[in-house]
C-alpha cells in the first residue's frame, strides 16, 4: 500500500521517495535504491535531504520494464491492453466461469463462458494473457 505521505505530494513536482517508487514498480525498497546506485534511476536529493526520484524517469523506467515482459502467444494484435500473467484461480458454475490473473502487481479479473474455460484449458498455474478494450477508463489523482 502506498505511504500517506504520497497522498500529500505537491502535484507540480515530480519527485518520488524511494519507498513509494519500490510500491509503484513492485519491488522492494533495497531494489529501488540498487537501481539508484547503478544510475538506472536518477535520484536528487528533497527539500528535507531524502532521496527522490523523478517522476518522468520512473514512469520510463516501468514503461520500458512493462514493455518486456514476454508475451507467450507471439501474435499480432491491436490490443495495447494486454496483461500476461499465471492464472491464479477459476471459480465456474454451468453456464459462467470467473477467471482471475495475476500480472505482476496487477489482478485482472475475467467473466467468460464455462465452455471457453474448457475449450482453452483455462486452470491454476497456467500462463495466459488478457486483452483489455474499455470504452472507458477512469483516472484518479490523490489530493
């Protein structure tokens, strides 16, 4: 869960504490700071003299990491939505299937047909990919 302190961050600035860039990309505090340390991240120092990282350079960083993950299927697709990751449960009755995934620090959860579980072998533990098309995306800011 991200700090409170986020919650409080000055919307013109774009500095990120280290400890909130580790909940961002999903990996501890220490990785953060290894990043730093390599120069992959570039860091500055905040008005009280802690570490931060620039937020455009995050955003890069985790856009370029998202990027390479592997897609399994190797196919073209119009899709830019689209979540691989292990399928981590199916809750199915006759007629519906509830199919859940996880990607990274993303849980993706799908409605489809008990049929098309079946026909594509849609259980625990398998790799799958999910293509999101949403007419509509909200996008909230802290305040």
């Amino acid at each position: 869960m991200l700090s409170k302190r986020i919650r409080g961050y000055d919307r013109r600035m774009t500095q990120i504490r280290i400890s909130d860039a580790a909940v961002f990309l999903g990996v501890s505090d220490d990785t953060v700071r290894r990043l730093v340390e390599q120069g992959t991240l570039p860091a500055s120092a905040d008005a009280s003299g802690r570490k931060v990282i620039d937020g455009l350079a995050l955003g890069a960083y985790a856009r370029e990491r998202a990027s390479a993950m592997p897609d399994p299927l190797g196919v073209a697709s119009s899709a830019r939505n689209r979540f691989v990751g292990i399928v981590t449960a199916v809750v199915s009755d006759t007629v519906m299937s509830q199919v859940e995934l996880q990607s990274g620090p993303h849980r993706v959860v799908s409605l489809m047909s008990t049929e098309a579980v079946r026909e594509l072998g849609i259980e625990p533990g398998v790799v799958a990919v999910a293509s999101v098309k949403a007419t509509q995306v909200v996008v909230e800011m802290p305040r």
